[in-house]
C-alpha cells in the first residue's frame, strides 16, 4: 500500500448516535467494507454486546473464541481477538453477550474508561498497521460508549432522516462534550451521515436540509437511501457490498468510503 494511503498509526473513528436503529452498524460493516474496496486496512471493534457487527460479517458466535470483553477485562491483547473476515482488507474483533457485563465486572477498576485506548495503542505497536479503526458503538452512554469515544479521534455519526434526529443529535453532542472535557480532549465530529433517505419522503428532504443548515460541511455529500438489498445483507452474513454490489445502498457506501478518505488526506495535509 502507498505511503500516502496509510497514515503511520490507524485513524480511529467511534461510530456512534445514542439513539438506536440510526444504522450504525449497517454503516460499521458497509463503510468498513466500501474503505477495503479503495484500497485500505481496515479493523472493525464490535463493542455492541449484541454482537450484530460481528454476525453481519458472518463471523459465527462459536468462531468468537476471544471477544472485545476479554480485552476489556485485560484477559486478551486486541491482536489476540482480531478475526480475518471473508472481505480481504477487513479485520473484526468480535462481540458477544458476554461484553453487557463488563461495565460492573470493571466497576472502579483502574482507568476503566480507557482500556479501549490502551489495547488499541499496543495494537499499533505490535500489530500490522491499519489504515482505518471503526468503532460499532452500542446505542445507549454506557462505560462501552465512553471507551470508544476515549479510543477514539473522532466521531462519525450516522443520522436517521426522520422527526426527532436533531433531537438524539443534541445528546449525543453532550456527550463529546462530556468526554472531551474529562477523558479525551483532542476528539472531534468526523462527519455526519444521513441515512435511510427515501427520495419520496419530503420529511427526508426538510430533516437533511436541517441538517446541513446546522452543521454544514460536517455532513456527508453522499446519502445512504432506504435499500431493501442493504437490510437483507445481514441475514446472510455479509455486507451489502458483497450481497449486491450494485445496488443504490451499496453504490452509497463506495460514494461515501471515497469521501472520508479524501476528507482525512485534506485534514492530514492541513495538520
């Protein structure tokens, strides 16, 4: 890989919206998928306990012999829990339901909201480099969340185009407030993503136009639409990208990975 498309340590990005069914872990595999396909290494962390990251990429519950849990829990390295998915260029390290009893397993364990950061760090010691680290974050602030956003150098949110967005949006605005003030200074908002836009809606239309009014070029110019290819992808196993490639949810993504990787190249210039 070029020097120019690899920066020297991973560009780590939490994945993240408080409220639920935004598509946040549609956006983790298909995203993570879509950066693969131009040409980057890139590493997904299922810190959901539902594990939905890990099982859309077809990684079996009986395959996950080491989780995001035994790191969390200092029982693993992050390298140890690394799976090769069937994607060539994405790694995943999986999630189970073990991983909703780490908060009171760690209950005042020391730098409890920093284990992510830490393992992720050894990682870049010890481990091949990736280009890209994606965060698939659990849709609730909880110790997992606030791990990731330390973890994190920034922020991507993917936003629902429906009545009360803007709304979960402000929380979860509070929220990097509340870890930039206390755990993680330097963490920023990559990006917003709209998603499920149906073209038909005009609800859709007047929720993005807020939208860009409010944040401006924090959001994406590609829209991720409604696709009923993009909802069965999971029930196989597999990306969108690789289910249908050529569907409109698909083309999105690749639109999309092609946006961020020239957005981080402008921001690494400017640094």
């Amino acid at each position: 890989m070029s020097e120019d498309k690899t920066p020297k340590t991973p560009r780590v990005l939490a994945i993240a919206n408080q409220k639920g069914g935004v598509g946040k872990t549609t956006t983790a595999i298909n995203l993570g998928t879509a950066l693969a396909a131009v040409g980057e290494k890139v590493l997904i962390l299922d810190i959901d306990p539902q594990g939905n990251a890990s099982t859309g990429l077809g990684v079996r519950r009986e395959h996950r012999s080491k989780t995001i849990y035994d790191v969390l829990l200092g029982e693993a390295q992050l390298q140890d829990a690394v799976i090769h998915t069937s994607v060539p260029g994405l790694d995943l390290a999986p999630a189970d339901a073990d991983l909703s009893g780490a908060e009171l397993e760690l209950g005042q364990s020391s730098r409890r909201s920093y284990r992510l950061r830490d393992a992720v760090a050894e990682l870049s010691r010890t481990a091949p480099s990736y280009s890209y680290i994606l965060i698939d974050c659990p849709p609730s602030l909880n110790l997992l969340t606030v791990n990731a956003m330390t973890a994190a150098d920034a922020v991507l949110v993917p936003l629902q185009c429906e009545f009360f967005a803007l709304e979960g949006l402000s929380q979860l605005m509070r929220t990097i407030d509340l870890v930039r003030g206390s755990l993680n200074p330097t963490l920023e908002i990559q990006g917003v993503v709209l998603t499920m836009f149906d073209r038909r809606n005009s609800l859709s239309e007047q929720v993005a136009a807020d939208v860009r009014n409010h944040f401006g070029d924090k959001v994406y110019k590609a829209v991720i639409p409604r696709n009923v290819r993009v909802s069965e992808a999971p029930s196989f196993g597999k990306p969108a990208l690789i289910y249908d490639l050529k569907c409109a949810g698909s083309q999105a993504y690749l639109k999309l990975a092609r946006e961020l990787v020239g957005r981080e190249r402008v921001g690494r210039s400017a640094a």
